[in-house]
C-alpha cells in the first residue's frame, strides 16, 4: 500500500475519434510500466466502444469498468485485482465497457470509489477518457495530475482541439495541466502542427511519427507497439515521453480544487449543456 498523494493521474482525451488517444494512453502505460517498473493502472473510461485492453493485450479482461461499477458494494483490493488485465506484473488495464448503453449506467460516485481504492495500490493511474466531456469523465478530469490532448496536425483537429481547449477551461480546468500530444505527424504536416500549437497555445510535448504499418501490425496482434518494433520512431517518441512522465515534477495534490458542484459547472444554472466537444 502507497500513500495515495504519491499516485500520479493522467487522463489522455481528444476532440475526434481516431486521433489516436486509446494508442497513445495505453502505449505510454506500457511504457512507464516496463521502462521504468512502476506499477501503473490504465482504466479505459471511453464510452464510445472501448477497446484499449485489446490494443495491449490479446486477451479477454476478466472484468470490465461497468461490471465492476454495478458491484461496487464488494470492492475491495482483492477484488480489484482479481477485475483487471494483468498484462504484465506491472501493468494492469481495467477494461472499459464495449456498449455505449451499459457505459451510460456508470455513476460517478462509484468511479470516485473505484479511484480510491485503486490509488494506493499504484503509482500511476492512467484514463482513457476519449471525446466525452460528462459527469463521468469529470470525475477522472478533476483528479488529474496532466490532462493530455491527443491530436492530429490537420486542420480540422486545429479547429476542434481549440474548442475542446475552451469548453475544459470553462470547466475550471488549467492549461497548465494540459499537454498536447502529437500523433501521426510528418515532415508534410509541419506547418500545420505548428498552427496547432500557436492555435492551442501549447507547445507539443509529444510528437509521434506517421508509421501506420507499425501501428497496425501491433493492434492486430494486441501488442504494445514496442514488442513489435523496437527502435522505430514510434517507440522512441513513447518511450522519450514516458520519461517525462516518470520524471515529472512533485505536485503538492491532485487535479483541480473546484468549488461549484460538478452538475453546475457542467450544465450551468438553467441545466443546459454549456460544453459539447
């Protein structure tokens, strides 16, 4: 058992599908996990078909976040441990819930249990959050350490990543939690990487090369990419990234202290929704 303010938290979001957060998020996890033996959780909190058990991994998790939330009352460590993915002694995935309908039953107050309990026991836990701003995701949102933006340098990630910056700054969050993660880039891109992050503000912390053979052989044998390819510019920018990760700086506590209630600064006063990604 650790002491719970030592567990780094970091949740990995996009403002589009395919952006690569579920690669990204469970790479890195990979990485910190067996380049740096820390133990390390990744929870898969996207609520659109989760998969990322599936991307570092071939086999089918015990257990899923759903599961696990409709048997909160029986929580424990043992329980826990006996839920997730060992995929290896160090890292461990709780898989998310495949069913965007059984994802919509999830409460957070069973999240924030899970989260508890999980947290001593680990010294990173890692979301997937995907694109979904909610109840839910907010719950992971406020308790992070880094909120990691995964994004492409096209335009249309341009237009929306400054929005998703917006509506998460609306939201109470700091920009000096965000880091902007890179995927897919190019020599080609340059430019328009650049307008991303002059858009966004943000210097990119993580720039990860275009090789979608590499990519793809790894999620079609569910391997992290670096058992699959070691050396290649994919795995080193993980691998550099992971680094930072482990190296980051001490933090005096988690996330975000924020004083309106979580439904009120999502929907506002008038219960409308203020923030769609």
């Amino acid at each position: 058992r650790r002491d719970t303010d030592d567990t780094r938290i970091v949740s990995f979001m996009s403002c589009k599908g395919g952006a690569g957060t579920s690669f990204a998020a469970s790479n890195l996890a990979f990485e910190i996990a067996e380049g740096f033996k820390r133990r390390v959780l990744l929870i898969d909190l996207n609520q659109q078909f989760a998969d990322a058990a599936f991307l570092v991994s071939d086999e089918t998790p015990p257990s899923t976040l759903p599961q696990l939330c409709a048997q909160i009352e029986r929580l424990d460590s043992a329980f826990l441990d006996a839920s997730v993915a060992h995929v290896t002694e160090n890292f461990h995935v709780l898989a998310g819930a495949g069913d965007p309908v059984k994802a919509a039953e999830m409460r957070e107050d069973a999240l924030e249990w899970i989260l508890g309990v999980a947290a001593p026991r680990y010294d990173f836990v890692i979301f997937d959050v995907g694109v979904c701003i909610n109840p839910l995701s907010m719950v992971a949102l406020d308790r992070s350490d880094q909120i990691e933006l995964v994004l492409q340098p096209a335009m249309p990630h341009v237009r929306a990543g400054r929005r998703l910056l917006e509506i998460l700054v609306s939201l109470g969050y700091s920009t000096d939690q965000m880091r902007l993660i890179v995927n897919r880039a190019t020599r080609a891109s340059d430019r328009t990487r650049a307008a991303l992050e002059e858009v966004l503000g943000l210097h990119a912390a993580c720039t990860i090369p275009d090789d979608a053979d590499t990519v793809l052989d790894a999620i079609n044998q569910g391997h992290p990419v670096s058992r699959v390819a070691r050396g290649t510019g994919v795995v080193r920018a993980l691998q550099g990234y992971a680094k930072q990760l482990v190296e980051g700086e001490v933090r005096a506590g988690h996330g975000a202290t924020h004083s309106e209630p979580l439904m009120s600064r999502l929907f506002g006063p008038q219960g409308h929704a203020e923030a769609q990604v």
